[in-house]
C-alpha cells in the first residue's frame, strides 16, 4: 500500500462502518481497497448507501459489497485520455494500476479540472425552509437576530442552505417564517440573489410541518423540505434519485450517529451466566437530519391551521402502508448548528 494515499486506502476487510468513518475523518466520498499490498477494487459512498438501503449489517466487510467493475487506468495510458474519462465518469479521483495490480499512482480531479463542478446532473425542484421557530437553543444570540440570520462566515445560515441547493440546480425557495419575520425579510430584500424567494408566514406557530397548508395547490412537483439551522453535505441529486427509484412519498435524509461506551458490556443468560463481554463497544443509529423530499399530494394532507410536526404526517403515512423511505448520509455530513457548541463548532471549521 503505497503511504502517500494511506489515508484514501482501506482493507477490504474492514467493516461498512469502519469505511464510512474513514471517509468522515479524511473528507473523501471514495477509497482505494486493498487486499494486503495488491489493488482490488474502489469503494464510493454511493456503494455503501446502496448497501445500507439493502439493509446489509453496517459490522459486515466490506469486500461483500464492492463491485465487479470499477474504472481505472493502465500505467501506459496518456494523459488526455485519462482526462476524457475521468470528466466522463465524475470520479473524485483516478488510481492507476500496474499489470500486477499494484497502485501505481492516483490522479485527483482538482489536479485536471480546477474550477469544474463534478456533478453534472441538475435538478430543478421547490425547496421549503422552515424558519419560523424562535432559535430558544440559541440564546440569548436569537433575542436580537433570527436563527436563520445567524452567521456563519460570510454568510448567514440560511444562505449557506439555499447555496447547497442552488448547487444542483434548485432555484425556487419558500420561507415559512413567524418569529421576527419582518427582519427576514428585510434581509432577502437587500441582498444579491440569483434565485426566487416566496416567503409565507404563519400567524402562530404550527410546528414543523403546520404551515404547509398554506402552500396547497402553489407546488406540483416534488420538493424538498430542509429546516433551517442543519447543513446536509452530500449530492442532493443522489437523494432525489433514490426517492424516484424507490417510489416513495416521503424521503428521510437519515445521519449516523456513533456513540461509543466507555465500559465493557456482559450478555447473560439464565443464572447470570456470562455468554460474552464486549470492551467498549459503539452504538451507531440513524438519526432524522431534519431534511426531507416529499410528492406534491402529501401538502393537501396537513390540517389546517393545527400545530402539526412532520412526524404527525409520517405516521400517517405509515398507518395507511404509505411508503417512507430513508436516505443514509454520513456522521459527518450532517451538521446541526442550532445548538450553542455545535455552532462554535461549526465557525471554528469555517476559520
């Protein structure tokens, strides 16, 4: 395993979980797998989310999920045709392989296309953002300003949303606001924006999904809902298309959560007899991001004037055999900045 790309390289015998973490810890979507010193496959994101959807244990290795296939390039390959199918296949990086299957060297797409967007597909879809709420994990910052107006570098929190959107195309916002609605919008007025802004205020708070009555009949396609102190790094497309795929009507953006124990754990039977021990393990849930894509229909569906959450409408959902399905992203990917030290948190990574 050549030590330049340690930290891009895996076992393909370490576990799903494991991978996944790697990829949190050296901000890469895709791995080089090894089989001790010799080149074996590549790993993306993408192969561990199909494999979390097809509910494969996240503890299993992850030589079980890798597949046949995988685009590489030869050692005597020239440099324009390696250019040709990297744009073609919008990998991250390109691992150039030996006849023996040994790395010869691995090309990054920042080396080959500095100012070039890898993803290429684009979708068009209405976003909802829920701002209404009075930030009260925020104080005493949301005393003054509105959580959405919150900053977060140069930006505020809410344009750092609406830019992961605006990224694969999504230009039609809707802002359910309530709590110092005056000051957002005021704020939207006096910016610079290549997008539409719709804001729609709810006269008293109606939790997280109330004030979606209000738009019945103004959406026809499929949208998505985020709320508005989560940033979700991950290619929002790969969501959208995964909820077509699968038909859903509801699609939850799920993060994981790893949280490890820091005492060994018995397994006992009948008598107190020991069956095993485990020193430290980790638990590792999904946890709902906060984001979602929901069909058009479901806003016809929300009582009006009601305090209504979006758990209300799954629930529902689920009671008729509705299909709800959930899109894993990374611990990583899921930042949740409505809190005082995630936040700090959040400026310190930003500096």
């Amino acid at each position: 395993m050549d030590p330049r790309f340690k930290k891009i390289s895996i076992s393909k015998e370490v576990s799903i979980q494991e991978a996944l973490k790697l990829m949190d810890k050296s901000s890469v979507r895709l791995l080089l797998v090894f089989c001790e010193d010799k080149f074996v496959s590549l790993l993306s994101i993408g192969d561990i989310q199909r494999a979390i959807i097809a509910n494969f244990d996240l503890g299993s290795p992850i030589k079980n999920i890798l597949r046949k296939e995988v685009v590489v390039a030869n050692v005597e390959e020239d440099v324009g045709k390696l250019k040709k199918r990297m744009l073609f296949n919008r990998y991250e990086f390109m691992p150039i392989i030996d006849l023996e299957n040994n790395l010869a060297d691995v090309i990054f797409w920042d080396d080959l296309f500095e100012d070039t967007d890898r993803r290429i597909e684009k979708i068009d879809l209405p976003v909802i953002i829920m701002a209404g709420g009075k930030g009260t994990r925020m104080k005493p910052i949301t005393n003054v300003l509105p959580k959405p107006l919150i900053p977060i570098d140069d930006k505020t929190i809410i344009e750092h949303i609406i830019n992961n959107f605006t990224k694969i195309g999504c230009l039609s916002f809707y802002v359910s606001i309530n709590y110092k609605a005056k000051m957002i919008r005021d704020y939207f007025d006096e910016i610079d924006k290549n997008y539409g802004i719709d804001f729609f205020e709810e006269d008293t708070p109606l939790g997280t999904a109330g004030s979606l009555h209000l738009l019945n009949g103004k959406i026809k396609s499929p949208f998505f809902i985020s709320n508005c102190d989560i940033l979700i790094n991950e290619d929002y497309s790969e969501i959208y298309k995964y909820h077509q795929n699968y038909k859903n009507e509801l699609t939850i953006v799920g993060s994981f959560r790893n949280y490890p124990i820091p005492y060994g754990t018995l397994e006992t039977e009948e008598e107190g007899r020991l069956i095993s021990l485990q020193e430290k393990p980790e638990l590792s849930f999904l946890i709902n991001s906060g984001m979602y894509i929901l069909e058009p229909h479901l806003i016809a569906e929300v009582p009006e004037n009601t305090f209504y959450h979006i758990t209300d409408l799954i629930e529902k959902i689920l009671a008729r055999n509705g299909r709800v399905g959930v899109f894993p992203v990374s611990e990583k990917s899921w930042i949740d900045v409505g809190e005082w030290d995630k936040y700090l948190k959040m400026i310190n990574e930003y500096k």
